[in-house]
C-alpha cells in the first residue's frame, strides 16, 4: 500500500510506515485497522514467517494509520542488485565489483524457498517487486518488507495488486476488465468484477521476473526493438505483451550479454533455464502451467552444487560435466573437475550388486530390475573448499535440513577426499567401498572426525536415517569428469 516511511528516532532500529488513506472512506480505513491488526497476530505469531517477512509488530494509534516495524539495518535493497549504470566503462567496472553469482543464486533459491513457505502458510504476497525485498549484506538471508499487502489465499479482491513490470498477465487483464466497466456509460458497481486472480501462480510469476533480472540484468519481455521503441512500447513489455526476449520464434530478440551466457548456460543449468521458459512462454496466458516455487528452489539449490571457480580469473561459473565448459567472464576453456556423484536407493534387495554395478558404471535404472536406485545429484569439489551435504541431495523433499556431511579435494593430483560427517542424527553410519574389491568395506567408525581417503581407490556408503520415505542408502561416486 502507499505510504511512507520514517525512521524512529529513540528506537533506530525500528521504521514506522503511514499509510495513505486519503482516498479512503471511513468503512475502508476501518477494514485496513483490522488487516493489519490481522497481520500482527497471524504472521507475527509464526516463528517460521516472522523471520522472513517485516510484519507489524504494533499499530500507530490515533487518526493516523499505520504500523511499526523492525528496520533491516544490515541489509540492501533487492534493487541496488539490478541497478547499473548506462555507460559501458563504468559497467564493466559495476559488474566486477557487484556481478557475484554465487551470491545472486543463494538469493534467488532463499526468495523461492521463503515464497513457498508462504504459499505453503495459506497466504499470498501479491505484489512482489526488487523494491520490497531486502538481502543481508553478508549472510544468506532475505527481508520482505511492505507486507501490508499480503491476503489469504482464499480473499477476493475489488482492486488489482502490484508493481508494473512485475504484476504476472492475468492481473493485467482483470485490471482491463475493471476499466472497461468502470468507463462504461452503463456503468453499475455492483457489477464490478472481482479479479480473483492473485494467486500462487501470479506470486511465482513475479518472483520469476525479479530473479531474471537477477542473473540477466535484463526485463523477461524487453528486447533490443523495446529498448530502441517508444515508452508505448516498453508499457507495453512491462505488461508481459510482447514474447519472452528468449523465445523460440525469436519475435523479440535481446543482445543484452548477461542474456545470452542464461542461454548458453554459463550461469544457470539448463533445467533453470526451461523453468524460465515454462514461466514466461508455456505459463505466460496459463498460470497453471507454471512451475511452483519449489520447482524453482530445488533448481538453483542444484545449481549452487555446480559451482566452480576459474583458474585464471577467480570467478564463479557453472559447471556442467560431460559438456566444454567456459569461464562466462574471461573465457578461459577449464580444466576437467572432480564430481561426487550421489546415487539413492530405497530398498535393501541385491545391495552388493548394486554396489558393484555403481563402482562398474553399469546401468542403475530398468524397468524390470526389483530395486530403484537412480542418481540424485552431482557437486563439484574444488580443491580445499568445504562443500556441505544436505538431506535434498539424496531425495527429492520440501524438507529443509541443516548440513550433515561436508566433503572438500584436499589435492587434485592425488585425488585425496576429505570427509566428515556432522550430524549423525541422520548419517548413524558411514563405508567406504574398496573399487578393487566392492565387497570390501571400510566403516568409518569416528564419523564427527575428518577421514581423508582416495577418490581413485574407493566410493562412499552413507546409511540415511531421516528420510520421508523411510530408510534410505547412497552411494557416492568420485570422479573426474
């Protein structure tokens, strides 16, 4: 809602935000007291959401409305992330200091997480925008600010909700519908349609085209003709009127750099580009075809696994085994990198020929084999940095999970892994499986101590407890690829 904002001045650390009412009637300003009074003691009550979302934590009293809330003092705005300057020189210098993509894909999995224990809540945000969504400077966490908007999944509404630029295509045709009657000569209130389509799909919608903007610096629906065109024209992108700037039929091109390295998957996967694709081509007029925002979450959680680091300048790039892969900044050709590759089975039939199959690289999954045992996941390991293990790397789940193993290359040349489990809660136990003999295990019995071992002579047994589908055993395969 519009209002504005102004810091305390005995208490800094908390903003109070006044809402504009004058366009208000007394029935109005009264159901917004009650909404936000709502707001105080629904959301703010939830441990999980009040930690991810800047709700009331008082209302201002008297004539003026409006509420108090915590200030987000060590955070920046969404926006400062996809705000660059014209010049190219200048770009170039921007992009060096502020372009880290590792940083920009935590963003983007912590927004669809948090989006979908939103959903998963019962409720709808409704207007997404960079402008109310603030990230930690230094840790990986996000601030919704501006929550005054947010409804029950189940509301109707009277009146359209968003930001320009990020409203999803059916809002804007409800928006059209509004107008049409509202001009009509004929016009009668009480025919006024309720627009009934903020939903979940038009949450995602929005939160799609920020984190596009996120990893391309670019709007989903404006091209070079827009950029070139008239304020009719580029109106008119913002509204989702014109073809995805990445469509097949190349209607609305883009020349834009960071677009065409999301194309050629230099810093996203493939599978975070279809998603994108699934959104903005196949979703556009259907929000039912539109990925959730767990689709999306999962994805760039993925992603972050396939992060490597240049050799000649440092960045971070995607890596994709069994394809060339291209530093996106200096176009430095990588050298080969080990992957662990993480194989779950869930039943116990014929393990040591499982075992020995997975150590053969032969075929895991057939339609007439009696057990199931597919891969998971890859992580790139880079020398002597930490990766963590996370339940969702053996399982497709919702469930998120502190980190219960962590695996770094202590030296590329010998192929030397180091290994530590930190929860055993979840990992009671651990082998590692001899290659030259798959029947011959080595338990790692001290698991919280580091266990160093090498990735040529054997492949990791991690026994899985807390799984939602019972008991469950994986297999890691090192290699170099």
């Amino acid at each position: 809602m519009e209002g504005s904002v102004f810091v305390s001045k005995d208490r800094p650390e908390f903003v109070i935000k006044l809402i504009n009412t004058a366009h208000m009637g007394n029935r109005a300003k009264l159901e917004l007291r009650e909404h936000l009074m709502w707001l105080k003691n629904t959301i703010g009550a939830n441990n999980d959401l009040k930690n991810k979302l800047a709700v009331p934590k008082a209302l201002v009293e008297g004539d003026d409305i409006g509420y108090i809330m915590y200030r987000a003092t060590e955070h920046d705005s969404l926006k400062s992330y996809i705000t660059f300057p014209s010049d190219i020189q200048q770009f170039e210098q921007w992009y060096k200091l502020n372009y880290k993509l590792k940083k920009r894909l935590q963003i983007a999995s912590y927004l669809f997480n948090s989006l979908e224990l939103i959903h998963i809540s019962g409720l709808l945000f409704t207007d997404l925008s960079p402008n109310n969504i603030m990230v930690h400077k230094n840790k990986n966490n996000l601030v919704f600010i501006d929550t005054d908007n947010m409804r029950r999944k189940r509301d109707s509404y009277l009146s359209v909700v968003g930001t320009d630029g990020y409203m999803a295509p059916e809002i804007y045709i409800g928006l059209n519908e509004m107008n049409k009657k509202i001009n009509s000569v004929e016009f009668d209130k009480s025919e006024l349609p309720k627009s009934g389509r903020l939903s979940i799909e038009s949450d995602v919608f929005s939160a799609a085209v920020i984190v596009f903007q996120l990893l391309t610096l670019q709007h989903p629906f404006i091209g070079d003709a827009v950029e070139d065109g008239t304020a009719e024209d580029e109106t008119a992108a913002l509204r989702c009127e014109t073809d995805y700037i990445l469509h097949k039929n190349k209607s609305n091109i883009s020349s834009t750099p960071f677009v065409q390295l999301f194309d050629k998957c230099q810093i996203v996967t493939p599978k975070i580009r279809d998603l994108f694709y699934r959104t903005f081509v196949d979703g556009k007029n259907n929000p039912y075809l539109r990925p959730t925002a767990i689709e999306f979450a999962e994805a760039f959680d993925e992603a972050q696994d396939l992060l490597a680091s240049c050799e000649k300048c440092g960045s971070d790039f995607m890596y994709l085994p069994e394809t060339e892969n291209l530093c996106w900044d200096c176009e430095n050709r990588t050298e080969r990198r080990v992957v662990l590759q993480i194989f779950t089975g869930y039943e116990e039939a014929d393990r040591e020929k499982l075992i020995a199959d997975i150590l053969r690289d032969n075929p895991l999954c057939g339609t007439n084999q009696r057990y199931r045992f597919v891969e998971a996941c890859s992580v790139i390991l880079e020398e002597n940095k930490d990766k963590y293990l996370y339940l969702r790397h053996f399982e497709k789940t919702t469930k998120r999970s502190h980190p219960f193993a962590k695996i770094a290359l202590v030296d590329t040349i010998s192929g030397t892994i180091r290994l530590q489990v930190v929860d055993t809660s979840i990992i009671p136990a651990c082998y590692l499986i001899d290659r030259r003999s798959p029947q011959t295990r080595k338990r790692i019995d001290d698991l919280r101590r580091a266990n160093e071992f090498s990735m040529e002579q054997f492949a990791i047994l991690f026994d899985v407890v807390q799984s939602r589908v019972g008991k469950i055993e994986t297999i890691g395969m090192l290699s170099r690829k």
